[in-house]
C-alpha cells in the first residue's frame, strides 16, 4: 500500500510517500509501532501519538482502525488551516 | 450553489460575493495572514487527493443544515506574505441568521476538519503552527442536532 506523510510527520521521515507491503488485517496503530521500531526517523516522527492523525483513502480514521485493502494511509499532525 | 477551490493564487473577494446565488442575506469569513509575533509569511501544505473532498463535505452539511442558496469555499496553498487572504467562506441564506451560522460552522470545521498544515515564518526561522484546544472546543459546539442554530432568526 502507498503510505503518505504531511507536515512534521514528513519532515521528520524525510519522506513524503513510500509503497510498504501491510498485512490487511493490521490495525494502524500497530503498523505505527512497527515502523517506529524499525527505524529512528519513524519513531521521532511517531514519538507523540496523541498528536497523530490517520486517513485511510483519503477518510479520517482511528488509530484502532484495521487496515484492510484500503490502498492508502496518510499519517499527519492534527490540522491546522484556516 | 456549490463552489469549491483550492488554490495557490489570490482570490478577489469582492468578485466573489458578487457571483454567489441566493438574495436575502450573504456572510462571509475571510482569514488574513496575522503578524504573530513578528510572522512574516506562512506556508500552506495540504493533502491533495483529500482536501476538495472534504472541503465540499462541510459545504454539503451547511446546505442543508441551514438551508443555503449558496455556498462558497476557497482555501490557498502555498506561501503567502503578512497581510494577504489565505481563506474566504461565502454563505447565503434568505435570512441573516442561517447566513451567519453556517459561515461560522464552515470555518470552524475547516480549521479541525480539513486536512491543511501551517508554516509560520519570522524571517528565515520556520515553526509549524500547533493545533489549539480552544479551536476543537469551537468545532465540537456545532455537534448539536441539526436545526439548533445560535442566533435566532
């Protein structure tokens, strides 16, 4: 699936989007926690997960929220336009 | 009347409240680059496969919500200086009161709703802008059963 990154988030990976191979059945908070296990970057970009957002393609999704054969997940810091 | 744009170049307010459909009363909200403590420009990113969708979601809600005759949603992206427009949100309504309650839903909502981020800017120094509590509490008072507005008519 393609991951996406917004804002501090891509900053701190230093990545806007990557293609990962996800189990379908994995919740994303979990897929958070493996990546950040993974690799430093991820886990200073992961390191407040109160301050995480989630869209699975492209509607706002909870953390607990089970990836399934959704295509793409966006990960960003919660909103800040207007 | 729907109308929804996201774009990088500025928007002519004027122009705009001149083509929204509806007669009896027109709101509008436009968000200006703010001199906060010394910002001298801000930097928009957004989500681009999201941000018109969700966007033209809220607009969908307010229409019928309050009954709109037209709705008008433009938000910027990019880099934009002190003193220039970022967002405009036009509302009409035969009466003030659906005008102005749906306008301020509309810019409530975005601000918590809609995926955009903000760079702030002093000289060379960039900082992102933090989200605020006080604007999730202003979001969250518009949850109430649909037909509750805070003004009376």
């Amino acid at each position: 699936m393609r991951l996406v990154y917004f804002a501090q988030v891509r900053e701190a990976i230093g990545l806007d989007a990557e293609e990962r191979d996800v189990a379908p059945d994995q919740s994303i908070k979990s897929l958070v926690e493996l990546l950040s296990a993974e690799d430093g970057r991820y886990a200073a970009a992961f390191d407040d997960r109160a301050k995480l957002r989630f869209a699975l393609d492209q509607q706002m999704a909870k953390a607990d929220a089970i990836i399934g054969k959704a295509k793409e997940l966006a990960i960003f810091p919660p909103v800040t336009g207007g | 009347m729907i109308d929804v744009r996201v774009q990088t170049e500025a928007f002519d307010i004027g122009a705009e409240m001149a083509r929204i459909d509806g007669a009896g009363a027109i709101a509008s909200f436009t968000g200006i680059v703010r001199d906060d403590g010394g910002v001298t420009a801000i930097e928009l990113e957004h989500y681009p496969a999201m941000t018109e969708a969700s966007l033209r979601e809220l607009a969908e809600q307010a229409v019928a919500r309050w009954s709109l005759s037209g709705c008008i949603l433009i938000h910027r992206v990019g880099r934009m200086a002190l003193g220039e427009a970022i967002v405009l949100v036009i509302t009409a309504a035969p009466h003030r009161a659906e005008a102005l309650d749906a306008c301020a839903f509309l810019i409530d909502r975005l601000k918590t709703e809609a995926p955009f981020w903000k760079k702030e800017y002093r000289g060379d120094a960039a900082v992102w802008v933090e989200a605020k509590a006080s604007d999730e509490a202003r979001a969250g008072e518009w949850s109430c059963s649909p037909g509750l507005t805070r003004l009376s008519p």
